[in-house]
C-alpha cells in the first residue's frame, strides 16, 4: 500500500499515462491495419487479394492507379487517391492488387489500413509513419460522411497536412460509394438550409477535391460481367463451357438482384467448389 500522497499520484498518473507507441517491425510484413486502445499496428501476413490481371473492366482506372503507386513507390511524386462509384465493382480490390503488384518490385511499399472510425488517431499515426523507414499506402475502405459527422476534419489531416505538411512517404488511398464522401441529400438539405447556402457543404464537399486522382467505377454490363467470370475461371483452370457458363452465372445474378465484380466472384467460388478446385 503507498502511504505518501505525492506517490499515489504519481502512481496514478502512471495509469492514466499511456504507453509510449512502440514502431513495429516494418520488415515482419508488407501489411499492417492500426488499432487504438492502445495505439498499435498489427501486421498482416497474408492479405485477402487477387491478382491484378483478372481485374477487367476498368482498365483505365487499374493504369492510372499502378503507375501512380509504381511512382511512389520509386520515391517520386505521386497523388491521394479517391476511387468511388458502385457497390462491388472492385474498389478495394484494385487497391489491394495494386498494392501486391507493385510492393513485388518494390518491398519498401507497405499498405496500412486505417478504420473510418480511428480518423481522429491519424495524426498520431502520421507522426508514427513520418520516423519510419519504407513507403506507406494509408488505405481507408468504404469512407463517407453523415450529418454532425467531425471525423472529416481528421481526414483533412492527411490529405493536407497542416503546418507540417503531409509526410513524404504517405499517400492515402480512399474507396467511398459516394463521389463527394457525403450523402446528396445531406448536401442539398445543407445547401438549402444553410445561412449562406453556397457555403453550407463547402468545406466537407471540397474533402473530395483534396484527392488528385478520382477513379470512377460504374455498374457493368453483361458482356463485362461474363468476362469478368471466364477470366477467374481460366486462371484457376476451373473448366465449364460457355453455354452453361452463361446460364448459370446469369441465373445466379437474378438470384442476387444485382450485376456486380463482387457478384462475379461469388458465382465463381461456388462453381470451383462444385467443380473441386481450390483457390
């Protein structure tokens, strides 16, 4: 038991304190996703991915984006990345293959994955990444903003940088379903609610503007969708005609109610199954 009231404080001081953050071994993998409660970056030692080549259907999008991370990655500049559009249409997946693409050639490149709801830890983050050797992708999946949502001035942290500027070896890569990171309804709502309406949103819709590079992905076609479904199955020697390819992977979309890369894939696992091959 301590007596001394000098030392119970210091006692308690030393259970509020936390503990200093600890770099991780950036050797142990090319992966890490960063938690808090404590502050940490765990590694990743095998990353859900597949190869970039049996990505079709935005190839303009894969280009820009693999010659932006092969840029950094060389320690040249290069631009924050937005990609939105439709749901399953393989935003995070070309991140994730770009990633795996590149860091091939590249070991120094290292992925970091960022929870939209640890936004508010990002510069401590930053600060963490700045002293580290390597390159680093601060990848954050699925980002959008409600009303009374604040976590937007944490992302303005990275894309700007305040006094301090944006660490040179970060870039951030950002998958949102919405163009403008927030609901249109929100910014119409705002826009006409507002005490100066051309100004209401301006600071949250110009979040979107902060990203160089803005990759668009939109619903696929038939054609595009089929496509998508004979390259996995050429890749994993998964054989079944055309004919019956055809219908099954259509009827197998009517049941889902929706066409999508995401749909794709999951027609396609089935069907390695049923024909015993692993992936």
């Amino acid at each position: 038991m301590i007596d001394d009231p000098m030392d119970r404080i210091a006692a308690a001081l030393e259970r509020m304190a936390p503990a200093p953050l600890q770099a991780p071994d950036f050797d142990a993998a090319s992966a890490f996703v960063w938690h808090t409660g404590p502050d940490r970056l765990e590694p990743v030692h095998q990353i859900s991915r597949v190869p970039l080549k049996l990505l079709v259907g935005n190839d303009r999008s894969r280009d820009t984006l693999l010659a932006n991370t092969t840029q950094f990655a060389k320690g040249l500049p290069a631009n924050n990345a937005l990609l939105w559009g439709a749901r399953g249409m393989g935003k995070s997946s070309l991140v994730k293959a770009v990633h795996g693409a590149v860091q091939a050639d590249y070991p120094q490149l290292k992925i970091v994955e960022l929870q939209r709801e640890d936004l508010p830890s990002v510069g401590r983050l930053l600060n963490l990444l700045r002293a580290a050797p390597g390159r680093f992708l601060l990848y954050c999946d699925d980002l959008s903003f409600g009303h009374d949502d604040s976590h937007y001035k944490s992302l303005k942290a990275v894309l700007d940088g305040g006094i301090e500027g944006r660490p040179e070896n970060v870039v951030l890569y950002a998958t949102s379903n919405r163009r403008h990171l927030m609901p249109r309804d929100m910014i119409e709502n705002e826009r006409q609610s507002g005490i100066n309406p051309a100004e209401a949103v301006e600071e949250k819709v110009s979040l979107s503007d902060r990203f160089g590079l803005w990759l668009g992905f939109h619903p696929c076609d038939q054609d595009q969708y089929l496509a998508m479904i004979r390259g996995y199955c050429d890749a994993y020697g998964v054989t079944i005609d055309d004919a019956s390819l055809r219908t099954e992977a259509i009827e197998w979309q009517a049941t889902r109610g929706a066409r999508s890369g995401r749909v794709a894939w999951q027609y396609f696992v089935d069907l390695a199954g049923r024909s015993g091959v692993t992936l």
